[in-house]
C-alpha cells in the first residue's frame, strides 16, 4: 500500500466523522435510525498550496493509485488511516502557485 505523498496541508484542512446512520421518519413521524456499518468511518478534505512540481507528483501519485488503499497520516491525531480516492484531485491556478483540494474516504 503506498504512502500518500508528503505534502503540507493547510489548515482549511478537514475531516468529517460519518458514523453509518440512514435516519428516516415513519408516516407516523416516528424516527428510525438503522445503522449501516458498525464501525466510524472518516472523510478527509486536504487542501494544499503547491509548486508545478510538487502538483505533478500528487497527480502522478493519484493516476498510480486512484483504485487503490492508500495510507494517509493525518496530521492533527497522529494516527495513519487506509484511504481511498472519492474523486479526482481539483486544482486551480494561483500566480506562482497550484491550489490543489483531494477528497478521500477510509476504507
């Protein structure tokens, strides 16, 4: 499994918890809550401010590994996750700099 590439991350940074709930109301408006896996699972947003070269070893990195785990050490808990792609990297051109935004999921 690769590493995915080191690479600062901003702080606008985020991570969301999803805990696998599909809440529902009943025709009575009784509330049903059915859990659809049992473990929490993470979805990480990365942003980075990067060089021409820098954006081209994430996109590499991306081509090379897009169907597959990657681990991913987040910085703010230390703690290194299985991820995978949920959609390919977005990047807008700054002067002098690549905006670059990576959405991924734990597996």
């Amino acid at each position: 499994m690769a590493a995915y590439p080191t690479l600062n991350a901003q702080r606008s940074s985020s991570t969301v918890r999803n805990g696998g709930q599909d809440a529902q109301r009943a025709t009575n408006g009784t509330l049903k809550m059915r859990r659809l896996y049992s473990t929490e699972k993470m979805d990480f947003t990365v942003d980075h401010w990067l060089t021409d070269a820098q954006k081209s070893t994430l996109e590499s990195f991306y081509q090379t590994n897009r169907d597959l785990d990657v681990s991913l050490t987040w910085a703010e808990d230390a703690v290194t996750y299985t991820v995978r792609f949920a959609a390919p990297p977005q990047y807008l051109r700054m002067p002098g700099w690549w905006q670059a935004r990576v959405r991924l999921q734990e597996v």
